[in-house]
C-alpha cells in the first residue's frame, strides 16, 4: 500500500545517505504520511471568474463534465460551457430557468441547475475577492451535492486573444 512505501522509504539507500552527511541519527527521524479522501465526483469543472476575453464583461464561465474536472483541464472529455451572470442571483446568460443546462451522458439525468451553477458563482466570486484578482478555479460536486474547491490559481489571459493590439 502508499502508506508503507512511505515508511519504507525512511530506509532507502538515498535518505540514509542523506541522514548520515548531515549527522541525524535514524532514531531521530519521524516518518509523516498525510492522508486525505477523494472527492467522489459526479460533475466537475473548472470556472473562470472573468470571461477570458473580456475582463471587463458581466459573466463568469463555468465549464462542466461529468466526474472530476480532469477532462476539462486536459481537454479529453466532453463538456460543456456555461456562461453566468456575475451579479447576484447568479442566472445563466439566457435564463433556463430550473431546467437543468447539463446533462449526464450516460443516465440522461440533470447534473447542473441555475441553482447549482449560482451557488458555485457564489462560492468563485469570495475566492476572486479573497485573492483580489480574477480566478481559475477546479471545482467538483459529489452525490450529496457538496461543493469541494479543488484549486485556485490566477486566470491567465493572452492579451492578443483578449482583444488588445500585440506589444
């Protein structure tokens, strides 16, 4: 298992070099495996908090697939883009109402709702005003619907593909 080839891992050739060049003895190190349960996803996705070519717009884009986020990250799987009001409540540009707006592939069943989609723009716009800059955020629903934030990171814009001249 993971855990004991952490453990073991105290043992290896490499970290008892290590100990020994820097004087520790073996009995003074502590081994630490953290442990931590996965999301059991059945949507995920990804929200930018500003329209990536159009800072200045009104929408945020929340990007969905079922299961985790990873399809959408490294562009292998169906999804699909949703574009949401940011000002509160949050409905999706078009206004479907509480008819759902995705999906799943395999049952048919509804996986994201104006509900749903507004309590995740809720949730990316306090991360936004918390780092004080536009996000990209992964983001995963589980079968409870709990939200879980998976990452935050600046959204990054190419400044040609936003619409302003080349430097």
């Amino acid at each position: 298992s993971g855990y004991k080839e952490v453990i073991a891992s105290k043992y290896g050739a490499r970290a008892i070099a290590y100990r020994r060049r820097r004087g520790y003895r073996h009995e003074d190190i502590e081994m630490c495996v953290g442990c931590m349960v996965m999301v059991d996803a059945r949507v995920g996705g990804v929200i930018y908090t500003r329209d990536p070519a159009n800072r200045d717009g009104d929408d945020l884009h929340v990007i969905v697939t079922s299961g985790l986020g990873k399809a959408v990250v490294d562009g292998t799987g169906d999804t699909e883009l949703i574009r949401v009001r940011r000002r509160f409540p949050h409905e999706t540009v078009g206004g479907v109402g509480a008819a759902a707006v995705y999906r799943s592939e395999g049952t048919g069943d509804a996986v994201v709702t104006e509900s749903l989609l507004s309590r995740l723009a809720g949730a990316a716009l306090k991360i936004e005003a918390s780092f004080g800059e536009p996000q990209d955020i992964e983001w995963a629903l589980d079968h409870t619907d709990t939200i879980y934030i998976l990452q935050s990171r600046p959204l990054q814009v190419d400044e040609r593909e936003a619409g302003s001249p080349p430097a």
